[in-house]
C-alpha cells in the first residue's frame, strides 16, 4: 500500500482555524495521522519534504464547466495546477438526461468544435447518472459530481420551444429530476438568461424543485437577471427554494453593469436576512471584473428558440426583428450587449479566418474596422461563425468583488473548463482567465497582497466551506481517516499568472497535489494520474453510491 509521510509543512486544515506545523501521514486513499513535527518518519513511508510550504484540503470547485474537457483526457491540467481536486459541474446544461436516440452536441458552454464520437455514444444516456458512468470509464485526475441542468431537464420533455409546460411535460420532468437526484446529483441548476432555460417559469422550477427538496439537495441558479433587476431575480431565486424547500445556492455571485453595482449591498443584505432567520443560502463568485459566454447573449433569447438563431439571421424579416430588440431592450431579458456597451464586449473564440485579427479587439473597435454599427457586426459574426463565438463582457466592479469576499457563506467557482493550454484540439478552448486562475487569484491577490482574508479563511472558503455545504463525505478538511485531497504550495510565490490577453498561462507555487492519496502534481508537473472519483449527493439511491461511503444505506 502507498505510504506518504508530508513532513515540515504548515497545516492549514480547512476549517479556519489557524495554521499549525504538523506532518501528514497519507496510506492508501485516507489521510491515517495528522502528527505534531518531528517525529519518526513512519517505516516504509516516502517522505516529501513540505518545509516551508503550506499544506491544505484540496480545493473543491463548485461551479465548473470541465464536462467535454473531462471526457476527452480527464487530467484537467488547468485546475490542478491551481490546487484543485473536486470539481462540480452542471449550470443549466448536462449531457444527461437525453430522450434515447437523440444526441446531444458536443463540447458545449461556448467550448468549440465537436467529438462526434462522444455525440454519438450520448444517444445512450436515457439518465443522468450515464454520463457520469462514462466518465467513470474514461477517468479523471479530479474528483467529480454534478447538478442536473435545468435546460436539460425542460428540453427532454419540452424540446427548445417557448411557453407553459402541460402537466403530463411537468410530470415527465418531474421524473428525469427524481431520477438525476438518485443517481447522485447535487441537486438542479438553472442558468435563466439563456435558452431553453429561461422559458421556464417560477410556477414550474418550484415543482421541479419540490423534487430536489425530497433528496435534501440544492436548487443552484444563475438567476433571472444580475443586472438592474438583480433584486427581482435574488426574489425569484428564494421564492423558489422557499416554495419547495430546496437549499439555496446563487451562482457567480455578481451585479452586471454600473447601475446595478449600488444594488450588491442590497443583495448582500437580504440574503444575510435570510440566513439569519435560518436559511440555508450560499453562492459562489469568480475573482474577475469580466464575465465570459457567448456573443449570442447580446441578442434576445427568444432569437434562439429552437436553435434556430442562424436560421433566422439569414432571413431578412427575423434579422431586422432581432436588430431592433437589441436596439432598444424591452427588459424582459438581460441584454448584456446594452449593459457592457459594445466596448467592454471582447469576442475572443472567433475562428474563421477572415476573423482573426478581430481577436483581442473590443466589439466597438471590430465595428470601427469594418465600418458598422457594433449590432450589425455583432449579428454578422454569430452569422459567420454558425453562433459559436466565445466572448467576455467586462460588467463587474472590483469592489463589489471584496464586499462579496467577506462574506462567509461566499466560496469559489471557476465558471470554466480545466485543460491543458498545449492541448490545441479543434482550437483550443480559451478565453478567460479564470478559467487557470481564479483559485491561486485568491492567495496571491486577496490573501497575501490586500490581505483581505486570512490565508486560513481562505483555505476554508475553497476547502470545508463548499465540502460542508454539498455533504461531500470525508473531504475537505485535513483529518485522520478523510480521503487524502491534499496540496502542497509556497504562500510567498503563489500566483496566478493568466490575463485577459493571455488567459492561458498556468497558475504557479502549488508544488505538489495528491487526489485519493494518489499523487497527481509532483513539484509542479502533472503526472497525468487520474485517481479522481465520481461523486454522489447524499440522495443517491445507487448500489455504487452505498458502497463507497458516500450515502447511508436506504
């Protein structure tokens, strides 16, 4: 059995408290001493010598977009050179459930290209829990769970189509959640600015919520608006989990656009209300000022019903209907090409060749070059680019993301896939820094630079803070007989080192990471060990569930 003994390091152990010298004994899978220094180096133990290096849980991202990123090599180099050991996916979008026969494509969330293999094998996947068995078969250097996606769940019943759901398509919904919710899920996930997801209705996510309440899990939403009606949006979100009993989670916590910054200390303050009065609410946040997802996100979402946006820019009447929508904004959606305005819009995922100088340019200056009005470049880009063109929208203030910060019930998600940045495949995957940065951001900018948490609350925000808040079993915190998710880094050189124009350059100063006692970093290079699990929600009614521990026994 494999025997490591972490010698010398400082124990920073995910539960706050402060840091200690302790060394780690780590045998199999399971973390078995956690010593005072110095003691015997146990017999047959390698030791690794950890002397002037903190040494934490792993770090548990719970808003990932690895899913294709996973399925193509599992090693997810991006993440686990930033410490991170678990990643949770599933923002409105899951590869499962699917109707039997149909395929879903593949990569997705603004991710280019496409493995038709893998979109043909996802015929299969009648339920959630298929998808994540093929994970299981193609193996992961990170631990990995999921929500079910809200879009997914209304698109198996709904199609991409508009309006209410009769009952019999509620009931079929009904029944994917509950299926998703016993094969592991964390619980459901909506993302309500983009289609099909945002033609759900309140009415009908507290019914599908009433199931995830039943397995004690958690409805997670990036909600309705985070812009000038993100308060209507947070109301939205806790009349959902109110109505049906579902935890509370709020994903990428921000406000979009400078009328709303003013409106942080409103949210900020309700939600603390709320807790106080015993709810259980959480939410994530990414360190950026800039968000990042598709250039279609500045046209209307009734635009891309039923994947038709291409369709209908190549037809002069629906194009001039769409321009106009965008032109003057209704608000009943959320307009993100009004609330950046087209200067802080960057389109970076172009791929067509006549588009390359493009990249790194702002949509404004784009519509400069060829001399347009920044709507009609914009629409002649997803045009030209089939509707595949990633981008970043700057909307954020640095302020609002330090008062987010000091909130304790606020973790880390990344909102983006971990790779390997010389991993090119059909373009590559880039686009926003968060995607190598966000977690070793947090130590280098907000723990040691600003010092605006402590180097052990911070730990605690990307370790026991989310591991308590998804029930995930023996992990998380740095203890005798937890599953031995460790790093390894030097507080002094830990840093992110990715920017907006050069988003992927990996993280440095974590030097080594173990995921089940295996080790996956070793002084800074990955040994392309994938020792990851699959994760399962405490609702779990799988065998596979039961036995590994993760779940009590029905």
């Amino acid at each position: 059995m494999n025997r490591v003994w972490v010698a010398g390091g400082t124990v920073v152990d995910g539960t706050g408290a402060p840091g200690r010298r302790a060394d780690l004994l780590i045998e199999g899978d399971r973390i078995v001493r956690v010593a005072e220094p110095g003691g015997p180096v146990p017999e047959d133990a390698q030791t690794v010598d950890a002397s002037g290096l903190v040494v934490t849980p792993g770090f548990i991202d719970v808003m990932s977009h690895s899913i294709s990123t996973l399925l193509r090599d599992g090693l997810s180099v991006g993440k686990v050179m930033q410490g991170v050991t678990t990643e949770i996916m599933g923002e409105g979008w899951t590869p499962a459930p699917a109707i039997p026969g149909e395929a879903h494509g593949f990569p997705v969330h603004g991710l280019p290209g496409g493995d038709e293999s893998w979109a043909e094998r996802s015929r299969g996947w009648a339920r959630f829990g298929d998808w994540l068995r093929a994970q299981e078969e193609v193996g992961a250097s990170v631990n990995f769970g999921s929500f079910v996606g809200g879009a997914t769940v209304r698109q198996y019943a709904r199609g991409h189509a508009e309006g209410l759901s009769s009952p019999a398509e509620l009931a079929k919904m009904r029944r994917v959640v509950r299926e998703a919710m016993e094969d592991g899920a964390y619980g459901l996930a909506t993302a309500l600015i983009y289609p099909p997801g945002s033609f759900a209705d309140t009415d009908e996510l507290v019914a599908l919520c009433a199931e995830v309440a039943a397995a004690q899990s958690i409805y997670v939403t990036h909600m309705r608006s985070e812009g000038e009606a993100i308060l209507d949006g947070l109301e939205e979100a806790l009349a959902i989990s109110g109505r049906s009993g579902a935890r509370l989670h709020l994903y990428h916590l921000k406000a979009a656009g400078q009328p709303a910054w003013p409106k942080m200390a409103q949210v900020i303050a309700r939600v603390n209300a709320e807790r106080a009065a015993g709810r259980d609410i959480h939410a994530d946040l990414y360190l950026y000022t800039a968000g990042g997802t598709g250039l279609s996100s500045v046209t209307p979402p009734w635009a891309s019903e039923g994947r038709g946006l291409v369709a209908r820019l190549r037809n002069p009447a629906e194009r001039a209907r769409i321009r106009q929508a965008m032109l003057t904004p209704d608000g009943s959606w959320e307009a993100l090409g009004h609330l950046t305005g087209p200067a802080g819009v960057f389109p970076v995922g172009l791929r067509h060749p006549d588009h390359q100088a493009y990249i790194g340019r702002s949509l404004a200056e784009v519509a400069a070059a060829r001399g347009q009005d920044w709507i009609d470049t914009a629409l002649d880009l997803l045009d030209a680019e089939e509707d595949r063109v990633g981008s970043l929208y700057h909307l954020m203030s640095e302020a609002n993301i330090e008062r987010q910060l000091r909130e304790p019930w606020v973790m880390l998600g990344s909102d983006a896939a971990g790779y390997d940045p010389e991993d090119r495949w059909d373009g590559g995957v880039g686009g926003h820094p968060r995607a190598f940065g966000n977690f070793a951001r947090l130590l280098a900018v907000y723990v040691r630079e600003r010092g605006l948490l402590s180097l052990e609350e911070a730990v605690h925000r990307m370790t026991g803070l989310p591991a308590e808040h998804l029930r995930l079993t023996g992990r998380g915190e740095l203890r005798e007989g937890h599953f031995a998710d460790v790093v390894t880094f030097d507080p002094h050189t830990v840093r992110d080192r990715a920017t907006y124009a050069q988003p992927e350059q990996l993280s440095e100063g974590v030097r080594d990471v173990w995921v089940n006692g295996v080790r996956v970093l070793r002084e800074g290079q990955h040994t392309r060990a994938r020792p990851g699990r699959r994760l399962y929600a405490p609702g779990a009614r799988t065998p596979e569930a039961v036995a590994l521990g993760d779940v009590a026994a029905p």
